[in-house]
C-alpha cells in the first residue's frame, strides 16, 4: 500500500472517530498536490487530558455546596466528618493537614498578654525553668528578667535580704536585676557548698597550747578569746594574726562581736569593750564578783550572766552599768536579749524572763529537772526555747511563761541549738541532730550519721553544719535531712582530734579542733 493509499484511509475513518467520541476532527486540505492531516482539540478535551488544579480563587464548584452542608452539622457530626475524611487522605494529605495546623497552636501567648499578666504566669516557673525561658526570645528575656518577678524567688529561696550585703551581685552585668543577681550568687555559693573541692585551708596558729574558748566570725575578722587571758583578732582573708587583745588578768569565756566592737568576759569578773581597728580597750565594765559565763549584744547594749547568779545589763558606748537582775539562784550559764526582754537560764533548773528597764523578773519558767545549759529567743518575743541536763527541749511563752511544748527524743546534754523563725535544729551528745518545729512540737528530721558527741551546729534555710568529737565537720541538707559530704576529717579524728566550735558565713568555714595528743588547738579557714 503506496503513502497516499494510507492517508486516505486513516481521513475516510475520522467522521466514524469523530462521531464516536466527539473528541477530534479530520479536515481535508484544499491543496491537491500533497496529502496532510490537521489535528485540532475542544475545550473538554483539555480538561480530559490535563486536569485543571484548584486554588483558592477558583474551587471546585461542589466544595461551596459541600462546606454548606459542614457549617450547618452540629460538633458531634463535624468531628464525624472529620475523622471520616482523615482515614480517606493519603501520607502526603496528612502532612498537609499538619502543617496547616501545626502553626495555630505555636502562637507566643506569653508575648500577647497583658505584661502584668505575662508576669503572673512567668511566676509559677522555679527558677531554673525562668533562666531557660529567658533564653527563648527577647522579649521572654525582658520579662524573665524583671526585678520583681527575682524578689519574689528571692523571697521564696528564704534570701529576700540577701541585697543588703554588699557583695551581693559582685560580678554580675549591672543590667541584670538586682534581684536576679542575689538569687545566681546564693545558687553558685549553694552548688559550692555541695560539691566543690575544698581549698586547702589556712591554720591560724597563736594561743600555743591554751584552750580556744570562745570564737567570733563577723565580716572579715575572727576572733577567738582564750584561756590564755587574751583575744586574737584574724584575718578571716590571708589567715593572719592582725593583733592581740591584751588587758584580762583571768581567762576569757565569753565573748560578743559587732562589726569593729569586741566585747569579753572573763574569769578576771569583768567585761571589756574593745575596738577590734585599734587593738584599744574603751572601757573595763566592773561589777560581776565571779566569772562572766555568758553574754549577749543587742545594739549597744550588753547583757552578762555570771556565776554569781546575776545579769548586768551595760551600755557599751559608756560603759556605764545600767541594770542588776537579780533572782537566779545558781550561776547564770545562758542568755539572751532582743531589745526588750532578757532571757536567762541558770544552774537552778529554771529559765527566767526579765524587762531590765524595771529589774523585773516576769516569769520564772519552772519544768527542767537538771541545770540549763542552752537558750534560743525567737527574736519576735514570742517564744524562747531552752535546753537542759535533763535531755529535754522546753518551747515557752514569753507572754504568758506557759510551756508549750516539751520535745523529748534526745538521750542526753543539749549541746547546742539554734532557731530561726519557727525552726529549730539541736545538737546533742548522744550524736543526733534533730530538726523541730516549735509550733507543732514535731521533729522534722533526725540527721544520724555520727558516730560520736556533737559539740557545736549552725543552719540556714538549706544547710546545717555540725561539728563532732570524732574529728569531722559534717554537711547536712536541713530540708530532707540527708547527709551531703565531710567537710573536715581529721587524721586523728577518734583518737584524739575533736572538732568542738564552728563558725560559718555564706563562703568560709571556720572551725577550731584540738589534738589531745600534741595540745594544739588551732583554728582552719575554708574559703
């Protein structure tokens, strides 16, 4: 079959085609000298061959009747509708579906409030979850970083007046809120106290072979008071002896410290104030006729016990003696004062309240059977709490002298206590430390570990410190009551090292401990 034959076989057939799908249409040229076949197309057939896709300024004409008829279902029949339609998408529809509504719950809230409102809810982070928001944006930062929003942690943390000393946001940008920086540095200082290696410490060496009687730690200055009849005044810094108090005649055993004012007693019967700048003494207080036993500063007034069963409250800016309690019948062995009432206890079993503006003696607290060895006076007047020989705990009134509550668990001589606001940790020779409540009379905690008599403690809101005979200085967390780590191990620790006074600021450690053995006492410096 010759070209031409097929040309017009294949033209011949196009009406039937064209009549047959309506698609194509064969037309026969006008020209007789060559034989071509034009192929034109419809619109259907456009559609047919390449589907049109939809946008949103042109859908699909049923989509409108088919959103319709969805507004007008109830939630039930939407939600229906909807888990119908996912199963019949495909992977790539869903993805879809995802991104569309992925974004509409991405939305920064926190940047829309209200700042007063973005704050309230910035408030409910701890503040470990506050510094990471800090760092999603800057405008979380702004807020993240607001001095109030730090006040409150601050007050929270048990620090709100952490801003009052100065090295409080030392090293911190002085963009940062001020409160913000107290909270940081009482956080690394905390972290340091759990885990970081403790320096080699500094002994401070100068009583020879005397007993440390007495140990004063306040700003850059420790103080220790001997029975050497003399006071050394340290540098808490290099560990250095910066002067030797010299001027009683007996042993001191007590002693009281204000920024640059010392003040001691002493076996000699009298109290000297001393200018801890100078090395001077400013005034010789007599008028006790037996050792001064105890003492406590108030502003610039100080208040003795002595072992001639009286008190003696004193001016130390005159050095004039006030007042005279009398009323103990056996030596004076603590006190306390907060400005307007003084607390004693004394060898005569009995706790005496006083207003020493009239001499008065208020109450005597009767219910120890054995002498009175400790005292704590919670500085609004409400309560003081004593302990004895007895092996008891006594929270008193100071109202109204009632007894409250009496804490017993202790085996034998309350070796020392401490209280702030309703907390009290108490140290004992049968080597516990209990935690208590004074309002409930409930024991908190039991810190068991030692193995040996406690002989000194100090606490904060996150710590308490204690010292032992067996050589150790001990880290203990007051919230859980779990040990933390040795602080101080003695080589000789059970074997003639006892560590028996510990004084402690935010930074350094200072503890005095003796070896029976060489008849060292000295004092460590940990900073």
């Amino acid at each position: 079959m010759s070209l031409s034959d097929t040309t017009m076989q294949d033209i011949s057939s196009c009406p039937e085609q064209q009549q047959q799908q309506g698609e194509t249409r064969c037309t026969t040229p006008t020209s007789t000298s060559s034989s071509t076949v034009s192929v034109s197309t419809t619109p259907s057939s456009i559609a047919n061959r390449r589907k049109v896709i939809p946008t949103k300024d042109n859908p699909p004409a049923e989509m409108a009747e088919w959103l319709a008829r969805f507004s007008s279902w109830s939630n039930a029949e939407r939600l229906m509708a909807i888990n119908e339609l996912i199963e019949r998408c495909e992977p790539t529809q869903v993805r879809h579906m995802m991104q569309v509504i992925e974004p509409q719950f991405q939305r920064d809230f926190i940047s829309l409030l209200p700042k007063e409102l973005a704050l309230n809810v910035l408030s409910f982070l701890d503040p470990r979850d506050l510094l990471r928001a800090a760092q999603t944006c800057r405008s979380w930062r702004f807020l993240a970083d607001d001095n109030l929003l730090w006040r409150e942690k601050c007050r929270q943390a048990g620090i709100e007046d952490v801003l009052r000393k100065r090295s409080s946001a030392k090293g911190h940008s002085t963009h940062m809120s001020p409160w913000k920086a107290a909270y940081m540095r009482q956080h690394t200082i905390e972290t340091n106290w759990r885990s970081k290696p403790i320096r080699p410490p500094k002994v401070l060496k100068g009583h020879d072979d005397h007993v440390i009687t007495c140990l004063q730690f306040c700003g850059n200055r420790i103080v220790s008071g001997s029975d050497d009849n003399t006071l050394k005044v340290w540098s808490a810094t290099t560990g250095k002896c910066l002067r030797t108090l010299v001027g009683h005649t007996g042993g001191v055993w007590s002693s009281q410290m204000s920024g640059s004012i010392i003040i001691s007693g002493s076996t000699d019967r009298t109290l000297k104030v001393w200018d801890a700048d100078t090395g001077v003494c400013l005034h010789t207080l007599y008028g006790h006729t037996s050792t001064v036993r105890c003492m406590h500063l108030h502003g610039n007034k100080v208040v003795s016990g002595s072992r001639d069963a009286t008190l003696r409250v004193w001016d130390i800016e005159t050095g004039d003696n006030l007042h005279v309690l009398v009323g103990h019948l056996a030596a004076v062995r603590c006190v306390q004062y907060d400005g307007r009432f003084v607390v004693s206890g004394a060898y005569d079993y009995t706790v005496k309240v006083w207003r020493p503006e009239t001499e008065e003696c208020l109450h005597t607290l009767q219910g120890h059977t054995n002498r009175v060895y400790s005292l704590q006076f919670q500085f609004d007047g409400v309560h003081v709490v004593s302990g004895s020989l007895d092996t008891s705990i006594r929270v008193w009134e100071v109202e109204t002298g009632a007894c409250k509550h009496t804490l017993m668990g202790h085996q034998s001589l309350t070796s020392g206590m401490e209280l702030r606001n309703n907390i009290l940790v108490s140290g004992n020779a049968d080597s516990t430390v209990k935690v208590w409540d004074i309002i409930t009379g409930q024991c908190l905690q039991t810190l068991s570990g030692k193995k040996s008599a406690v002989t000194c403690l100090q606490f904060n809101n996150r710590f308490v410190i204690t010292s032992s005979d067996d050589g150790t200085v001990k880290l203990w967390d007051v919230k859980t009551g779990e040990f933390v780590r040795n602080l101080v191990a003695l080589d000789s620790g059970g074997a003639g090292g006892v560590v028996w006074r510990i004084r402690a600021s935010d930074t350094k450690l200072v503890s005095v401990f003796s070896r029976i053995n060489t008849k060292n006492i000295v004092i460590k410096l940990f900073c």
